[in-house]
C-alpha cells in the first residue's frame, strides 16, 4: 500500500491461520508456502527492548531502533545512488545485530557512532547476520551476495536481492554517518554547540534541528 504523494508504504501480507496458535501460513507471489509465526517476530523485538529497559541509563534500544529508522528516511530521501528502500525489518535486524555485538553506551551520540561503525564494517564484509532466539544453526544462500536472515525462518535471506553495489553503498552510508557522528560529538566535547548540530543535521536531516533545545 502506497500513498501517493508521499514516500510512505506499509507491505500487506494475508495470511492463514493454522491449528497451532503461534503459526501462520503465508502463500508468497511464486505460490511457495511459508509457515511463519507473527507472536515470534514480536517477542524478538521485545525481548531485546525489555532487555535495554531493564538496564540503568538513558540509552533505550528500541529508541535507537526510531533513530536509525528516522536516519534511514533522510538518506533515501536525499541520495541519487542504488538504495530506494530499506525495509523496516531490515532495519530492525541490524539494530538487534549491532545491540548484541556493541550494547548500548551512556549516550545516544556515542551509542549510534558504535552501532554505525560497526555495521559499516559488518555489511562490507558480507557478514551473515542471523540470532539464535528460535534456531541453533544457520542456512546462508551461497549464492547470493549477503544474507541477513529471518530470525524465524532461517531459509528466508532478507537480503536476498541486494546486489553487490547496493551493499557497498549501504556500508559507504554506515561509515559515513559514524564519521559524521563522531564528528558531531567532538564538537559538543569542545562546546562548539553550532557544529555539533551541523554534523547531526548531515546524519538525521535539517528537520532535526527543530528537536534540539
């Protein structure tokens, strides 16, 4: 579903009940039948947000989740290379790969810098990302250039169609925005309050402004 006018699009799925309450089918375009659990998906993110809550400080890993979200829109909308979409999934599969390798630190700058380092240095070296939450062992396709798999179903690469070129940008943007990040935060470390938020307007866009004090 796509609204017009806008960049805003949400994927509609139907899917068929089955006799177990926690499993659903789901018939892709190709007529391949899927069983997939939408309660798993949830609890994986969930699990990972009541983790961070549960933990002292400021630093919430599902608000970095809207972050890099929000950073998502702002470089689609303002890059001319390969990337027209990153879907949320994705999205959130990176941030749960990057809160498991990186945590969280005790500000947003600095946690945002780690995570973008280090899915910079993840995506460009094709790094199969794939959890442990509901299976023991992973099947990466061989075939295709990465696989960032479906934390439910492990023959589903979320990625699958990405080509080399696109993954090159994605951690070219990765790497860009933790230098961006860093930058931002040296210049608040100096008192240079202007330059701070010139560099976090570069990262999250010039509407970022209007949430700052």
């Amino acid at each position: 579903m796509e609204f017009v006018g806008t960049k805003l699009s949400y994927d509609i799925v139907p899917m068929f009940g089955t006799s177990e309450s926690d499993k659903q089918i789901l018939i892709r375009e190709n007529g391949e039948i899927i069983t997939t659990s939408i309660q798993k998906h949830i609890e994986f993110i969930k699990s990972r947000t009541k983790e961070s809550d549960d933990k002292d400080g400021i630093v919430k890993f599902n608000d970095c989740i809207r972050l890099l979200k929000w950073w998502r829109e702002h470089k689609i909308l303002k890059s001319s290379g390969s990337i027209d979409e990153i879907p949320s999934f994705l999205i959130d599969l990176l941030a749960a790969k990057a809160y498991a390798k990186c945590g969280v630190d005790t500000t947003y700058p600095q946690t945002l810098a780690n995570w973008f380092s280090y899915l910079s240095f993840v995506v460009k070296s094709r790094e199969t990302i794939w959890f442990n939450d509901f299976y023991t062992t992973p099947k990466p396709d061989t075939t295709k250039a990465w696989n960032v798999l479906d934390p439910v179903m492990p023959d589903n690469n979320v990625v699958k169609n990405w080509l080399g070129y696109q993954i090159d940008e994605l951690a070219a943007w990765f790497q860009e925005s933790a230098e961006l990040m860093n930058k931002a935060i040296g210049a608040d470390l100096s008192g240079d309050d202007v330059r701070s938020l010139e560099s976090l307007k570069l990262i999250f866009g010039k509407i970022f402004a209007s949430h700052c004090n």
